[in-house]
C-alpha cells in the first residue's frame, strides 16, 4: 500500500515542525511518510527535544532540514506551523492539500528555563491536538 506523503514546514526546523514530525509518526505508525523542514536551517531546540520527551516520543535524533532539500518531490500534504512558512513557503509538484496551523514559536519564549520549558508544552499540547484532527480528517 502506498503511503501518503506529509512535510511539514516551519521557519527554523527547531521546534514547531520537529514536534509535529515526532507526534505525527508516534500517533500514526508506519500510515505515513513523514518529513519537516524549515525556510532557513537551525538547529533542533533542546527544549523541544525535552518537551516530547516528556510524553514518551524521542526526536533527539532529528536534523534540522532545508525545505529546499525536499523541492521537485511530490506530497500528499504540506504542513505550515507558522505564518512565515505559509508565506514563503516553496511550490511543491503535483497535487498535494496544503494546511496551515498558526502556532507561536516557543522558541521566542523568554524567561527561566522554565518559564520557556511551560510554552514549549503549550505549543507541544496544541500540536498533539492538530495531529489528532488531522489523523481524523485524513481517513476520510
């Protein structure tokens, strides 16, 4: 069975798009192939990391990904996490359903560290329920 393609685009690769990566493949199995990428390369944000980490699911492995790695490849869905990605976001080939989630980067969250560790929770929180939307309209 052909599995449906997923990007997901944020502006760093750092947080937003990692997250929604790691949920997607720990909440869907092997249903999708699941990729994220950002308009600029970062690097993953080791809150991020600790914020899913916390619910079980490991991205500590991840890269930070250009989007440009992924042009001339074919979706079923883009993904953006944050308004800069939807406006900037490369065309991809082919037909493909394109999604937009505005989510806050916690990244920009000051504070203690855990004083940011809470936003990144948050948005990790809002994420979670994105993708169990998503999961549901997809099988349709």
């Amino acid at each position: 069975m052909k599995k449906d393609k997923v990007l997901f685009l944020c502006t760093g690769n750092s947080a937003r798009s990692q997250m929604t990566e790691g949920f997607l493949c720990h909440m869907a199995g092997d249903k999708f192939e699941v990729y994220s990428a950002g308009i600029k390369l970062t690097q993953v944000n080791p809150l991020a990391i600790r914020a899913m980490a916390e619910v079980g699911i490991d991205i500590s492995g991840h890269k930070s990904k250009s989007a440009m790695e992924f042009i001339g490849q074919k979706f079923n869905y883009v993904i953006t996490v944050c308004d800069n990605a939807k406006q900037t976001c490369p065309i991809f080939p082919g037909k493909y359903e394109k999604i937009h989630w505005s989510l806050e980067d916690p990244a920009e969250a000051a504070g203690t560290e855990e004083e940011k560790l809470k936003i990144f929770r948050k948005i990790r929180d809002k994420i979670k329920e994105n993708i169990i939307a998503f999961l549901k309209s997809s099988e349709r």
